[in-house]
C-alpha cells in the first residue's frame, strides 16, 4: 500500500450560494472523505470538512461546516499545483 503525505489547507468562509449557483454539501463529519493528499478545513473553525481528497474532486464544491454552520469554498489560490 502506497502512503502519501496528507496536506492542510484552510477553505475560505463565503456568503450562502443561491441554490441554483453551486452545489452544497452538509453532513455529519467529514463532508467527503477519499484517497487523496489533501484535507481541507472550515476557514471559521478550522474543522476538517473535506478529508484526504483530490483538488479534482472538490474544486466547485460549496461545503457548509458541520460545526459552525459557515459556508466554505477553494479559492483558486489552493490549487496545489
């Protein structure tokens, strides 16, 4: 089994999307948790929403933080590169 090095970046907190824009995503837990390198936290509260995913995976994907109930995307800026 391979292992890679898991990554940390923190999303960054934006208002709530008119539904029709972008897709949201709430859950208990990790919102999505995969194979990936990087694990993506709530840009509040620093709660891991995205767990061990792939950039390719959740780039357009708006995450409401379990926690703290803020609204989280990627900026462009995290894309690792």
């Amino acid at each position: 089994m391979i292992q890679h090095t898991v990554r940390y970046a923190h999303m960054r907190v934006i208002s709530k999307p008119p539904d029709q824009i972008r897709q949201t995503a709430r859950n208990v837990g990790p919102v999505i948790k995969g194979n990936g390198n990087m694990t993506y936290l709530c840009g509040e509260c620093e709660t891991s929403v995205l767990e061990t995913v792939e950039y390719k995976q959740v780039r357009d994907l708006v995450v409401k933080c379990k926690k703290c109930g803020c609204y989280n995307d990627i900026p462009p800026s995290h894309h690792p590169h």
